[in-house]
C-alpha cells in the first residue's frame, strides 16, 4: 500500500471523526498527528458498526454486514479507506483486535437485546460497545493500563444511555435495568410518555451517582498518559462531565430540549484543558 493511499485512507477517517463524532473530534485534536489519525481509524470503525447495528436493514442483513466488519480485521488487503487506515494503525501501535472484535460483538448484541435486567448484565454490553473503545484506544496513548481505560469507556456509555433515553425507546430498547426501573417505581410506559415524576428523578440521580464513580475510577488512568494524551482523555471526559452536569441541571429532562453542550460550551472546555 503507497503511502499516499494510506494518507488518503487517514484523511477520510479523519473527516467522518470531525463530521460525527459529538466529543471524540474535541478531545483528539490535541494529539499529534500519527496518534490522531490512528484514534480516528478506531472512531470510524466504531461509527460503521453503530450505524449497521442501528440502522433500518432487516435483521438477517445487519448481522451479515457486522460479519463482515470483524472479516476486516483479518483482511491482509483491505480496500475501504476505514479499513485501510484502521489496518495502518493496528500495525503502527499494536492496537489488539480482540477489542474491536468486541465492537462488533455489542453491535450484534443490539440486534438480539433490547432489555437489561440488572447493572451487571449491563455492565457486560457496555463493556463491548464502549469499553472496548477504550482498550483500543489506550494502545495508542502509550498505557498499559487496560482496566482503568475500560472503566473510563463504559463511564462514558453509561452517561450516553441517560441522554439518549427517548432516542432509544423510539428503536425500541432500554438500556436502564430493568430492577432498578421497578424498585424507584418507573414504568416502560413512563418513558414513552417522556414523564419527568420525583420516581424518575431518583432513578436518575442514582445513575448519575454510578456514572460519575465510574468517570472518577477511569480517570485515574491520566497519570499513566504522556502529557499530550492525558489532555486528549480529560478533554473528551470533561465534556461528558458536562453533559451530566447538564442533565442534572435540567432536574434529569432527557426528553424536552437537548441536553448536549453546544459548540462554544465545546470548546470552551478544550481552552480550560489547553491552559491547565
């Protein structure tokens, strides 16, 4: 492969990261350049499996598509730009496939699960749609500190399923645990009807409270990262921080106006990382 097509490859993945990414783009603009592009292959792989996963093709469909995505990571010649690139940078920072193998194991898993019926059994998904993220991801940081990086990913799905609960009960799933939705007294039917009730205020702030455990667990793996990449990962987990805070501010509304940070808000976050 020229290295003018691996850098073609590169500039794509890096392009799908500014356009989709609503945290990543913010917090990897501060590495250098080969780090950035490998975090961007790994992002838009991640992207591509969402998008199957969550996408409108029969079922039969999405599960061959996802096959053929894990495919990808055995591919001695691979061909799409994403492949190209995420090949270039397993190899360039021994980024371990069985992470995104595990990718695309939670992917298929949202073809067959739409419940959870405790935090553990939760805890298993999030550690293969958003934990793996951070597994691969901390190959090209430079740690070896896998289960902080793991704890750090699963703290950021875990914020991500507070904000998107009216976005996902429109696909038909649930992600909240099915235990603690009936023993803070909240109905399924209470989320279709986007009610905010005090019972669910306090099943939120109970999620809030684990969520911010996880953040504060995950976050001690700053002290294994170069200067650089530590900005990157308190950048990306100051804004989700601030989604919380957010969330919380507007007494746990998921389902009227938008809890995500505006563009400013953004950036004024990565300005506060850039001055510390």
């Amino acid at each position: 492969m020229s290295t003018a097509a691996v850098d073609q490859a590169y500039a794509e993945v890096q392009r799908v990261t500014r356009e989709r990414a609503k945290n990543f783009a913010y917090g990897i603009m501060v590495l250098p350049a080969e780090k950035r592009r490998a975090i961007a292959a790994v992002y838009a792989f991640a992207r591509e499996v969402d998008d199957v996963a969550d996408g409108d093709l029969p079922l039969a469909e999405k599960r061959s598509r996802l096959e053929a995505l894990r495919a990808l990571l055995d591919d001695e010649a691979p061909a799409s730009p994403m492949a190209v690139a995420l090949a270039d940078a397993r190899a360039r920072f021994d980024i371990p496939k069985h992470a995104l193998a595990a990718l695309v194991d939670g992917g298929l898993q949202d073809t067959e699960q739409a419940r959870y019926a405790t935090f553990d059994e939760l805890r298993g998904y999030c550690e293969k749609v958003a934990g793996a993220v951070g597994v691969a991801c901390v190959a090209v940081y430079g740690s070896d500190d896998v289960e902080r990086a793991r704890t750090l990913g699963i703290a950021l799905q875990l914020i991500n399923i507070m904000r998107d609960v009216a976005e996902d009960w429109e696909l038909g799933r649930v992600y909240l645990p099915q235990d603690e939705l009936a023993g803070h007294g909240v109905a399924e039917d209470d989320l279709g009807r986007g009610e905010v009730t005090p019972a669910w205020r306090s099943l939120m702030a109970f999620q809030a409270e684990r969520a911010r455990a996880h953040l504060g667990e995950g976050l001690k793996l700053l002290g294994t990262l170069d200067r650089r990449s530590a900005l990157c990962v308190s950048t990306f987990a100051g804004l989700y921080r601030g989604q919380l805070d957010r969330i919380e501010a507007n007494g746990f509304d998921v389902f009227g106006p938008s809890c995500r940070l505006s563009t400013p808000a953004k950036l004024a976050v990565v300005a506060r990382g850039l001055v510390r």
